[in-house]
C-alpha cells in the first residue's frame, strides 16, 4: 500500500498523523502551501480516501503500524 506513495508524501503522511499543521509541516519539509495541498491530493488519490482524517483507518486496515513507516 504505501509503495505506491513517493518519499515526500510518506513523510508528509506521518507528520500529518503525528498531528503536525501545515506550518510545522511546511517547515520541516521545506514546502509551500502550494505544493503541500498537491502532495495532499495525491495522498488521498493514491490511497483512495477522501480526507486525512482516513489515513490512520487506510493503514490499519492494511496492517501498516504508523511506526513502521
């Protein structure tokens, strides 16, 4: 499940889990809003869901412990 995700969306993927906002996150990535929103969507059509609050369910449903990320 999570090979199809690239590096960036992985790690944007567990700092939005860990509860990061998109400041924190934009910092630690070095992202803008731009390019945070776009890696948001391809999360959410490369794993089917409709929202970050669906990613924790997406990967326990597929047996994938956050930590192991």
């Amino acid at each position: 499940m999570l090979n199809v995700l690239s590096k960036n969306e992985k790690e944007v993927m567990l700092l939005i889990i860990q509860g990061y906002n998109f400041n924190s996150i934009s910092e630690i990535c070095t992202i803008d809003y731009k390019t945070y929103n776009k890696i948001k969507r391809a999360i959410y059509i490369k794993l089917r869901i409709n929202g970050m609050n669906e990613i924790l369910g997406a990967l326990l449903n597929h047996g994938v412990i956050p930590e192991e990320i």
